[in-house]
C-alpha cells in the first residue's frame, strides 16, 4: 500500500534560522516514518543499525526529493 503524503514547502529566505530547519526536518521524519517505518526498524534491527540514526539519514535524503517553492 503507498501512501502519497504532499506537503507544500513555502521557504522565505529571511526565515531559514535554525527553528524553521528544524521544522523542516521534523516534518521529512514524520512523512518517511510513515511511508516506510516498519522497514526501516526491520532492516536496523536486521543489521544492528541505530533506528533513530537511520531514520534522521532518510529524513535528509528525503528533504532532497521535495519541490520546494522559494519567496524571494
């Protein structure tokens, strides 16, 4: 089952302080914790990986595939 989560990223380059990457991030965690949580503990536990750690790497590399919409 895939689950299509579109999230609008509207960034203002006045406000990239670190509150809104964290925000950011907290958000690309939650979308790949949803689409892909239960493989990722599966494959962490399967390969004595830190989950919190594989998840933060997927949360970036997933920020990467977002179409962001800049104000300038």
């Amino acid at each position: 089952m895939d689950i299509h989560i579109s999230i609008p990223f509207r960034l203002n380059f006045n406000n990239l302080d670190r509150e809104t990457q964290e925000h950011l991030m907290q958000q690309s965690k939650q979308e790949v914790e949803q689409k892909f949580g239960e493989d990722l503990k599966a494959y962490a536990a399967q390969n004595h990986l830190d989950y919190d750690q594989l998840l933060e790497e997927e949360a970036i590399k997933n920020l990467y595939n977002h179409q962001f919409k800049f104000t300038i």
